[in-house]
C-alpha cells in the first residue's frame, strides 16, 4: 500500500493570522511529507506492506509506528482546522463534553493545560471510550489513543514545528 499525502481542505493561507502560510509550509508541506515518505520507504518487504494506517498504530512498532501514528496524527490534525472556524460543540458532543468535564471551559481548561504540560514534543488527544466518556489524553512522541482503544476527537500537536515559526517559544 503506498500512503500519500492528503490534500488539505483549505488554502495554505487560509489560517492566518493563528497559524501562518509559512508554518504550513513546513508542518505539512515538509514534516508531514516526510512521515509519509518514511513510511513508505518502510514498509516494503514486511508483514505490514499492506496495512493501513490504523491497523499500523495498533500493531507496528519502532520505526513502521511512528511514521504511520505521525502520518495518521497530522492527517487529523490538518482536518480539525476549517477557514471559517466552526461553532463550540453542540448536541452528542456537547453533552459528552458536560457529563465528562462539567462544561466546555473546563474542558478547555483542561486540554490546554495538558498540552502546555506534555514534557518534550507530542500530542494532546481529546479522546472517547467505549463507554461514551470523554477524558484527555497527553501523548509522547508519535503516541495515539487508537492504540488504547480510544476513538480520538480532537487533538493539539506540541511538537515544536507546529507552532515554532509563528510564536517561537510560548508553547502555551
């Protein structure tokens, strides 16, 4: 299976002011490119030749798993965004977030104090049990929920290509 780099929804410069056409540039158009070619290069010859990419972050390791979860996670990542902003959740999710958190501030509160906390580079995951509950999900490196079994719904990337170009050193 060769794994590709999904067009973006939106303009380079759509995001802007928050995140800008140059920081695109590199997070997607290098460093998620490069998950992708490092993926590819990877997988050849070996039991996961075939795999998708969620079948790679519940069963690779080394090497094969961090370039698919990096390919999976930025993929995601990219899709959360929209150019025109979208509402604060509302209906199933809304409720989730009510029963998990007690309000959408506090949830908020909470995500942003567990990616502005996540020592070195990974990722805050807003994530969904089986059960239906929400909690936050702090993850090193390439780390996923899908490999705990958790249906992720939103996450932050901390690594510092993400953020580095427009704002430097204020991570939170």
């Amino acid at each position: 299976m060769i794994h590709e780099l999904p067009k973006l929804p939106y303009k380079m410069d759509a995001l802007a002011p928050h995140i800008s056409e140059e920081t695109l540039d590199f997070h997607y158009g290098k460093h998620h490119q490069a998950y992708v070619n490092n993926l590819n290069n990877l997988v050849p010859g070996t039991e996961f030749e075939n795999a998708d990419l969620e079948t790679l972050i519940r069963k690779a390791d080394g090497g094969i798993y961090n370039n698919a979860a990096q390919v999976w996670n930025h993929t995601f990542y990219f899709n959360s965004f929209s150019a025109d902003g979208r509402p604060i959740a509302a209906g199933q999710l809304a409720d989730a977030i009510n029963d998990s958190f007690g309000s959408f501030d506090n949830m908020r509160d909470e995500f942003n104090k567990a990616a502005a906390t996540l020592f070195g580079a990974g990722w805050a995951w807003l994530a969904l049990d089986d059960n239906g509950k929400l909690s936050i999900v702090k993850e090193s490196n390439a780390g996923n929920p899908l490999r705990e079994g958790l249906k992720p719904i939103m996450t932050c990337d901390v690594w510092e290509h993400a953020y580095y170009i427009d704002y430097r050193n204020k991570r939170p």
